[in-house]
C-alpha cells in the first residue's frame, strides 16, 4: 500500500448546539452510511451522544457548539462526539432503572456499541463508539 493510502475514510461535521441538530446529525450519519447494515445503530449512537453534548455541556449554550467524526473501514465504524465541555464531570455509563427519565442513554449505547470510549479534550470531552463490522485480527474484539 502506498504510505499517503489509507482504507479508511473519515468524515466530520460541527453543528451548533440547537437541539434541532440533532437530526441533522443523524441525517447526515444516514446519508454517509447509506446501505450498509450498521447504519441504524450508528445514527441511534449519533443521536444519543450528540443529544448528551446539548444537554450536559456548554456545547447547548449560546454559541456552543458540537463536533462529529465518523471513520469508516472494512473493520470498523467509529463515531465521534465532541462537546464544548463544562460539565465538570466526564460522561460516564450508568445503570439506571426502568423508570428514570435521564441517564440511560449513554448506557444504551454501550449496548449497541462495541466498544466505548471517552477522550478529554481542550477544554471538554469525546466520546467514541465503536462497531466491528468484522473481527479484528488476532481474536475477540473486546
């Protein structure tokens, strides 16, 4: 393979941080996955994180905003949210139950995803969320 070749193609997108963007996001996850099987669970992860960036973070505040990356090979599809920060704390799975109304989205997606993981960044926090479209090599992906 040529050194300046790479077998994934990475995509990114800033929205600013009105709650109707979030359904821009997913749009635009749908249209860039068009046809491929995991195309719903990834605009359901895009969802969910972009809606935690609006809701939890400054990225909601006047002029917020919200940063999506998605990376797309024959292995595996990435999604990436970053927020503007502010929340004072990290985004972090928990389990709730049944009946809370907040704190079950991120939990959510730990279940669709593969793998998740969460990034400090200038100022605030990316989360990634992983699908293995095939194994990986040398074994279980986890």
């Amino acid at each position: 393979m040529h050194e300046y070749t790479s077998t994934a193609r990475v995509w990114g997108l800033t929205c600013p941080g009105f709650p109707e963007e979030v359904s821009r996001a997913r749009r635009w996850t749908r249209d860039i996955l068009r046809g491929s099987p995991w195309a719903e669970d990834a605009e359901l992860i895009v969802s969910e994180l972009s809606a935690n960036a609006i809701l939890h973070t400054a990225s909601g505040q006047d002029s917020g905003s919200f940063h999506l990356a998605l990376a797309v090979s024959a292995q595996a599809i990435a999604l990436s949210v970053t927020d503007d920060g502010g929340a004072g704390t990290a985004p972090k799975v928990e389990r709730q139950d049944q009946e809370a109304e907040h704190g079950r989205g991120l939990g959510m997606v730990s279940v669709i995803a593969h793998r998740v993981v969460v990034h400090e960044t200038d100022g605030g926090h990316t989360v990634t969320a992983e699908l293995f479209t095939a194994p990986p090599r040398g074994g279980h992906p986890c």
